[in-house]
C-alpha cells in the first residue's frame, strides 16, 4: 500500500511539474480552458439538495473568487455548479489558475473538459427472455412485470419523442419518487408523457470548447439517432410491425419494455476540435439524474481509460452507485487491440459486444458456382430483386489487410489507378508476387500507398470513368463501411461488395447501406478476389435479402469490441460481461438518414446499428428488470448476478470465439454472455459497499484526507489492505511470481444450501481453495473463502493465463473468472491515455 500511495503522490506532483512548466512559458494574457474542479460529496443530503442550491452556488463562486481575486470573475468563469450530490464545478482556467486550485486541501482532483466519443427485435429472444414472441412464465420478463416503474436513464444523444418505442399507451401515472421533467420550451422541445418522463440537455461544456450554439443545441431532441436507438434497446415500449424500409417486420421491444424512461443529452456534432460529449456537460448530466430518481443509467460513450478521477463517467458513476444507482457503460469500439478497454471503474458495469443468432442474408452468386451467404441491408431506390453487373475491384499487391498471395494480372492492376495520383510504380507491381517479408517491410508506409486507399475505396480515389455501372469490390477498414458505399455511389457504382480483412474475420454486420451491397467475411473474400483475377470479363448476382435465424456459432465476439488488460487498475477484469451488439434493429431519429449525409433524403423509424453502444443498453434492461425483481439488491450484488450466472460457450456448446474463429478470452467477454433469467436467481452473490469501494481507493493510493471529501459518513483506510482482496465477482493477479493468497466473501440470496468448489486451474498455475465447502443455513448470511495461487511455470510479462472457480449447489453455479499473470504490464504514466479516439462504423 505505501508502494501505491508513494506512486500516487508521485503522480500529483508530475501533473503539478507539468503545468508549473506550462505556467513558466506562458505569457501575461494565459490561454483559458474550461476545467472541471471536482470536490467530492456535499454533506447535504439529496432530499435537502433543493434548499441547499444557491448556497452550493455561492460557496463555489466563493471559493474560486479566492483565487481569481472577485466574485464577478468567478461568477464570469463558472458555467456549471455541480449542487445536487457531486461537489464541484466547470469553469474557464488558465493553466496557472487550475495548477493552483489543484493544491487547495478541499480538492480531489482538477482535469480538463475533454471530448468523449459515442461509442432490437431478435435478441431477447436469443437470451430467452421469450420464445417465439412469448414469454414463457419461467423468463425474467415475466416475474419481474416487465420493469414496470423502473425508472432507466440515458446519457446519450438524446431522444426523438415521436417514436412509437416511446409511446405510453398502457401506462399510468408517472411513479411519485420521480422530480424530473422535459425542457419543451422551444419549437424542437421534447414533450413528456407517462413513458418519456425526462428529457433534459446539456451543452455549456460543450460550447466552451467551440461548439455551436443553435436551435438544435438548445434542445433535448435526438437529430443523431443513437440516443434514441440505445434509450429504446434498454427501456422501449412494444411496438408491433416494425421494420427497417419494410424488411425484417418484428415487435420491437426493449429490455424493460414496461419501464419508463429519461434522456439526458450530452452528445452533440462533433466540434471544431472533434468533441461530441463533453466531461462538463455529463458530470452535469449525471448529478440531475441522481437527484431526478432514476433506477439505473445507461451510458454508451467514453474515451481511453484514465485515472478515475480524471474522468466525468467514472465521478459520477461513483456518486450514483453510491446512491444505489446501477450504472451501465460500453467498453470501447477500438478492438480487437489489447488494452483498449474503456469505462474500467469497478463501480461501473461495462459490456462488450458480441452476435446474436440472426443473420440478414442475401447471395453473391458467381458465374463460376460460387454462392456466398452474406449480411446486408439494400436500402435504396436503386433494389430491385436482383442484380448483374461488371465486378470492378481494387487492390493492392503489397497489402497487409489482404494477404492475397496470387500473381496480379498486368490488365487487372492497369484498371486500378487513377493516372493524376501518386501510386506505386506499375513495372514493380504487375509481376510481383507479395512475400511476407515485403509486406513487413512496408507496413509502416500502407497508409500512404494509393493503392491500400484504392482498396479501400478511400474518398479521392475512385475514378468515376471505371467505376460508373459496375458493382464495386472494396476492403473494409480504415473509414466507415456506410462510407465506402457513398463513395462508391457518388462515383457511379450501382452496388458494392464490401470484404472483410483478416482481422474482422467473421464479423459481419448488417448497415443501412445508400445503393445495393453485400457484406461477406474474410474467407469469401479471398475467393471473390480470385475469381475476379481469373477471367477477363467477372460478373455476379446479388440477390434480395432475408432474415435468417437460429444460425452457428452464436454468440461470438465482435472484432471491435474493446478488450482488456485494465490498464488503470489490472487487478480488475475488464470488460465484465458481453452482450448482443452487433447488427441490432432499435427507434432511430427521423430528423436525419440513416447515412447522416445531407444528401440522403431517406428517413425510417427504425434501424439497425452496431457497436458497444448497442450491447450496452441490452444490459441494462436487464438490470431495470432485476431492480424491479429484487429491490433491495445493491448495484454490486445486481452486478454480481449478471456476471457469475454468465455463460462462456455457443450455441454449438464449444467455448466463445472472436470474429476469426479464435479461442475469445476473458479479456473480450469478461464473466462471459448475459443470461437474465439466470441472473434472477444467482444463488449466491459477490456484494459491494460503500465502504467496499473507499477500501479500493485507498488501495490504489487515495489517501485518507481525500477520501474524507466524497465520504458522506466517516470512514478511516484500513491499515493493510490488498487489491487482491476487493471482492469483486472476478479474481484477477497481475503480478504471481510466487505465490499468494485472496479472499472473497459471498452472500447467500437463495434459499439455505451447501456448495461445493471446483476449479478450472490456469495452465501452468497451482491453485486451492479454502473451505471448498460452504454451507448456507438462511438467505442473506454470509461465507469467506480463501483462494490460494500458486506460480508453477508461467514466465513471460505479460502474459495471461485463466481459469475459473465454480461454486455449485446442484442447481445454481456461481461461476468466477480467474485471470493470472506473471507480470503485468507497467503503466507509461500517470493519466494512461491507451487508445486513439472510438472507431466507429468501420
């Protein structure tokens, strides 16, 4: 702990050297940022939040006129007041001003305001919440009423109120605990019903680093549509006869369809610098939805893991768990990199995504025999039944995203190029057969080559005069699939085959596409590329497209989904769980195309998106279903439930893979794959307080004058405490070069029983439990265990291994990921900036 602390301390004084120089080399007139000063807890009470507001205000401005020398300035430099249960505000610094502020005792931390980015009808189904339309009376959906009267919230891009996944009819009155309302006092106002009980923005963050400040950026109304997606996957109302431009009809429904539901935007266009949600703006967001009641809040959006006080989502996820608010974030779309992992706080739930068993299918037929079964939507005036043009492809002889290992005919390369770009020499290529050490060899250079942008039918680099009438073969990667079709339109193409590279493998995704295209995977790609190259004259079919279901394997990981290692904190497994994301039907605004171009006029009430974003509210309706089943279940014991009952193989019952059919680990799927019946009635659960989550953060190096700040009762660090030893439902050891032992205590939810322990141990590492029996005599009683590991023959930094521990009475198992390395990879620096911005739609 002192190793932690001392690490902490030396964080602090890194960032304060840092402005200090910064200070140094500034002139006179400093250049002002907007800053977010975070000061813990009030001691108020939230029923006394209302009373205490101008009181909270006027202390703040107190408080910074200290520093800048008046209260007028302060009041000029304040645009947010965090009053309700955060302690704090936003305002405009220079950097000498929050280098000071910094210092003062009463401040846990002081960070810019940073840009975050945004990160269905079948998928209740595949997780059994019915069958066939119907909930069975065994299913979560029916004892827990649909989620009647859970209140869920959405931190997103707000909501399009005139969806009929928001409609209240069966509703009845509005739950009494509820204080929040619809801001509908402009002409793109949002109005409330007995549904749609909230809809609240705001932007000052936003708009204090450049954003624009117009109708629509006053309003809480969704022109984006992926508020309005995600708030209707986790909390929409029936809605039968839903379809995406007539295709695909279903009963849309979200996870708790009986719920009411409140958006709270925070997401806007992106800015001058990039910025769409802002952390001012969502701290913002937050403290009125923890004030406002909701039960649980959703949260699709984040940027690269930082420390958790660093960081809006991780503050006030904190102040809503610790008001027994469930919160639900998204893990990141920067996968299948390690260590991308975003929203890691162990107070937050965060999901990773992966399939379900629906394809949308259509056929590529080739004049050859070739069928291919691929996922698309034709959502166009060009569909007609089907189609058969002149296959046009681009390719490179040196691409690394192909590894296409075929002769490249001197006619075929001569039709890729357009003559005014720069691209490779044509005498070097049209002979060249690649080998692995060139590809190498120019790795580095691929994203300058035109060729590798041919390929992947990169803006600039179709040439309309080859293109026009035919059907365009492009790479997918690098700019968004739905992109590649524009381009390809817009340069005269009548359809488009989009291919996967080796790295997305299997995944395919299904996307409002603007002129007919097919998606295939990796393998069919390789096969389409050839068969162009061996004929003069290629042609194929696409024919129309149908919903498939029931379809193996299923689930299998996302190629985009973020994965863990942890960075910030590896002792906790990140992501926690998995859940559907990929190519999931949802409401969607009808201010915009599915497309977001201004020159798609095409409008639909529903449609299909993929990503984190999706998987995310998919849990938490789930949680608004177990808050409504078992009420005096806390964030941890619900958190615990979803992830100790979650499974780990397919639907062929072979363990979970990613998209190239690789062995997934539990740095992709965390427990493993939501199962919500399962999940209420766990048997047992892994709990987590208050108290629980301080003992964490002194663990980490908060020391006890810190913490005190957003401690509402007292509270002291305990004198020796391990990470090891947090009692969260998964057990990771970063660091085994010997051995060591963890505890972990679990609570008995179920009915009195005995469990037995068995083990799946890690290759290479001995591990016992002690007892391995447990005996339970009442619900709520408590058992601690010890779980000793052992390092037999791991070596490797870096290098993990896993396993699990399974609790059993015969009818519950309780199942716990174990994660052991013998040497963790060491942070770079105080504030881990671990990935680049969310890949979204690629």
């Amino acid at each position: 702990m002192r190793e932690k602390s001392m690490e902490m301390e030396l964080s602090k004084l890194l960032l304060l050297v840092f402005l200090f120089s910064v200070i140094f080399q500034t002139p006179a007139s400093a250049v002002k940022q907007s800053y977010i000063v975070y000061m813990g807890v009030h001691s108020h009470g939230l029923k006394d939040a209302m009373a205490s507001v101008s009181k909270v205000k006027e202390s703040h401005n107190e408080f910074l006129a200290s520093f800048l020398g008046s209260t007028e300035k302060a009041k000029e430099s304040i645009f947010y007041s965090y009053t309700r249960d955060i302690n704090g505000f936003a305002a405009t610094l220079d950097e000498e001003e929050a280098a000071a502020i910094a210092m003062h005792p009463n401040v846990v931390s002081v960070f810019l305001n940073k840009g975050k980015h945004l990160h269905t009808t079948h998928s209740w189904e595949f997780m059994l919440l019915e069958q066939n339309g119907v909930a069975q009376h065994n299913s979560l959906w029916s004892r827990a009423s649909y989620g009647e009267d859970i209140i869920i919230g959405n931190l997103d891009s707000g909501v399009w109120p005139e969806s009929e996944s928001f409609s209240d009819k069966g509703f009845g009155a509005v739950p009494a605990k509820w204080k929040g309302f619809c801001e509908n006092d402009t002409s793109t106002g949002v109005p409330c019903n007995r549904k749609l009980i909230g809809a609240r923005y705001f932007n000052k963050a936003y708009i204090s680093d450049g954003g624009e400040l117009n109708a629509s950026t006053n309003s809480p109304r969704d022109n984006n549509g992926h508020g309005s997606h995600t708030l209707s996957t986790a909390g929409g109302n029936f809605v039968p006869g839903a379809n995406v431009f007539g295709l695909f009809n279903g009963t849309a429904k979200g996870g708790s369809p009986k719920a009411r539901v409140a958006a709270y935007k925070v997401c806007w266009p992106p800015n001058p610098h990039g910025g769409e949600c802002y952390d001012g703006d969502i701290l913002a967001a937050f403290d009125a939805a923890i004030h406002e009641g909701v039960d649980v809040l959703s949260v699709s959006l984040g940027r690269p893991a930082t420390d958790y006080f660093w960081d809006a989502t991780a503050i006030g996820s904190f102040h809503a768990v610790m008001n027994g608010v469930v919160v639900v974030c998204s893990a990141g779309n920067d996968g299948p990199r390690d260590y991308t992992v975003t929203n890691v706080a162990p107070w937050i739930l965060t999901v990773g995504a992966s399939t379900i068993d629906r394809k949308f299918v259509t056929l590529v037929k080739l004049p050859n025999g070739k069928r291919f079964e691929v996922s698309f939507l034709i959502i166009s005036s060009l569909c007609i039944p089907a189609w058969e043009f002149l296959l046009f492809f681009i390719q490179s002889p040196y691409s690394l995203k192909s590894h296409l290992l075929f002769v490249l005919r001197e006619q075929a390369f001569l039709s890729l190029y357009r003559e005014d770009v720069n691209s490779i020499p044509l005498s070097a290529a049209h002979t060249l057969k690649p080998r692995m050490p060139q590809l190498k060899k120019r790795k580095n250079n691929l994203s300058k080559d035109f060729s590798s942008k041919s390929m992947l039918c990169k803006e600039g680099t179709l040439d309309p005069k080859k293109v026009k009438g035919k059907i365009l073969v492009c790479l997918r990667g690098e700019n968004a699939r739905v992109e590649k079709g524009i381009l390809a339109a817009l340069a005269g193409a009548v359809g488009m085959i989009l291919c996967n590279d080796e790295s997305d493998g299997n995944e395919i995704i299904a996307d409002p596409h603007y002129l007919p295209a097919s998606h295939i995977n990796y393998t069919d790609g390789l096969l389409v590329y050839a068969y162009i190259n061996s004929t003069e004259d290629p042609k194929a079919y696409i024919t129309a497209s149908t919903a498939e279901m029931h379809t193996e394997p299923a689930p299998f990981m996302a190629s985009f989904s973020s994965k863990g290692p942890n960075f910030v904190t590896p002792e906790i497994l990140k992501p926690d769980i998995t859940a559907p994301g990929v190519s999931i039907i949802a409401a969607y605004t009808e201010a915009s195309s599915p497309t977001e171009n201004d020159f798609d006029k095409r409008r639909t009430a529903f449609t299909t998106e993929s990503g984190t974003s999706m998987s995310c509210p998919h849990v938490s309706g789930v949680v608004g279903l177990l808050k409504k089943l078992h009420p005096d279940w806390s964030p941890g014991a619900i958190k615990s439930a979803i992830m100790s009952t979650a499974r780990t193989r397919d639907n062929t019952v072979n363990p979970l893979r990613n998209g190239t059919s690789m062995k997934a680990t539990p740095f992709s799927y965390g427990a493993g794959h939501v199962r919500p019946n399962r999940a209420a009635d766990p048997g047992l659960v892994y709990d987590l307080n208050a108290n629980d989550y301080l003992d964490f953060l002194c663990g980490i190096g908060y020391n006890q004058t810190t913490i005190k700040l957003f401690s509402k009762a007292p509270y002291s660090c305990p004198s020796n405490f391990s990470l090891l030893d947090f009692n969260y439902p998964s057990i990771t050891v970063p660091n085994l070069s010997g051995s060591v032992t963890v505890s972990r205590t679990v609570k008995n939810v179920g009915s009195p029983g005995v469990y037995a322990a068995s083990i799946r141990k890690p290759r290479g590492v001995l591990v016992s439990v002690e007892p391995d029996v447990l005996k339970f005599d009442r619900t709520g009683e408590e058992k601690s265990f010890k779980l000793t590991l052992t390092n037999k023959k791991l070596s490797g930094a870096g290098e993990y291994v896993f396993g699990q521990l399974l609790w059993s009475d015969g009818r519950h198992h309780v199942r716990s990921p174990i994660v052991v390395a013998s040497k963790a990879v060491e942070k770079k620096s105080a504030q881990l900036e671990v990935a680049g911005g969310i890949r979204s739609g690629i």
